[in-house]
C-alpha cells in the first residue's frame, strides 16, 4: 500500500440509500445521502434527504434503518420532489468533474431510476463514471474468504462507520474504503476514470458468472445471477 492517492481519487461524490425494500423495481427510497469526499477522507459537502415514500415501510425495512412510516409521514418531503432533487444533485456532481462512488452501485443506481421513472424525473444518460468499491474489492482481493457487506469490507480496510444504515454515514464509509483500495491498488487501478468506468463493467461481469457458476455446481442448477452494472 502507498500513501499517495491516485489524481482520481481525491474528490468522490458518495451516494446511498435506505429503503422500504430490496427489489429494485417496486422498493422506495426513505432516505439518501450524497456527500463530497477530499483527498483525506473528510467531508466537504453533504445533502440528506428524509422522505415520504407514500407507502407503509415494512417492520424488517424499519428494523434496519429506524424510519418509521409515521416519521416518513411527518418529516419527510414528498418523494417525487426528493427524487428530483437526488436526481439532479448526483448529475451535477458529474458535471463537476467527481465520479459517483456507491458501494453494491446497481442496487442504488437501478432503485433511483425506477423512482425516477414513477415520478416523471428525468434520467441523466449516460450516468458516468460510477466507481463501486464492492466491484474493486471483489476484483482485486478475489480469494478473501467471507461476507462483503460494507460494514465488513470496512471494518477490513481500517474505515469505521458512524451509524450502520444511516444513508450518510454509509455513504461516506464507501468513500474512504474507495480511498484505502485506490491507495493499496494504485499501480493495478485504471489511472483514467472513463477506463475505471468501462473496466468494472467487464469485472462485474465476470464476478457475475464465476459466482452462477459455483452457485449452479454446489446449490441450483438453475440459478442466475446478473452482471450488468452500473444499472441493471
């Protein structure tokens, strides 16, 4: 490891959510976080937001991040205006000149379209560069044996989060392990952000298919899993 950090890496803008649910298509987002990250890790900026997503939130969902529906309800905006609002906050940061960092990126990315859809908000295409550290833990530490959660992959690389599920905290936490993998791999990592981009899409894929092939050899013949990435 270096403790030079690659020109790319020095301004991250970090994005998560927290959520009624896991499936992309139907779930909504309850809250989310983009923060801007500095070469050290700290924050530079940071926008939360807190909605209504105008349905019950599950108890396993509440369980996870504590949003009740009645606090969705009573302090949360409403989410077609919140979605428009992450939407263009994520697009300006690109335009800025900072890639999107989001850890297990589809899940997020693919949820935030479908809510962008359902609300007539406009999809900034092509949304690039994403960079998701899930993707470069996997490619570059591939025979580490355990879970790759976030909280694990972080307590792995030395990153401690403030409050688990806590759309910033997590954000930020994806951030700075970005930060210690772009220090660890800088001589192996795509110096070019555009190559980064272009380069996790053929690891996702690949990551995708080793893990169909070993899921369909010890458990079900028939499984699938989908490599596409940034969005699915």
């Amino acid at each position: 490891m270096t403790d030079r950090l690659p020109l790319w890496a020095e301004n991250l803008a970090v994005f998560d959510t927290e959520t009624t649910g896991i499936d992309t298509s139907g779930a909504r987002i309850v809250s989310a976080a983009v923060a801007l990250l500095g070469g050290g890790g700290e924050v530079v900026e940071r926008y939360d937001w807190l909605l209504d997503p105008g349905v019950e939130i599950p108890a396993a969902a509440v369980r996870v991040h504590g949003i009740s529906t009645e606090v969705a309800r009573s302090s949360g905006m409403r989410a077609e205006v919140g979605i428009e609002q992450i939407v263009s906050m994520l697009a300006s940061m690109i335009d800025r000149g900072f890639p999107i960092v989001a850890y297990n990126a589809p899940f997020d990315l693919t949820l935030l379209r479908a809510e962008a859809a359902r609300h007539s908000v406009g999809w900034p295409e092509p949304l690039s560069p994403v960079i998701d550290p899930l993707i470069l833990d996997k490619q570059f530490d591939r025979f580490r044996k355990g879970k790759r959660t976030l909280e694990l992959v972080a307590q792995h690389y030395g990153v401690e989060i403030g409050n688990a599920h806590d759309a910033g905290d997590d954000a930020i936490a994806a951030g700075r392990v970005l930060q210690a993998l772009a220090r660890k791999y800088a001589e192996v990592i795509p110096g070019e952000l555009d190559d980064l981009h272009r380069a996790q899409i053929e690891w996702a894929a690949a990551q995708a298919a080793s893990f169909q092939e070993y899921m369909r050899r010890v458990r079900d013949a028939s499984f699938i899993a989908d490599g596409s990435w940034p969005l699915r």
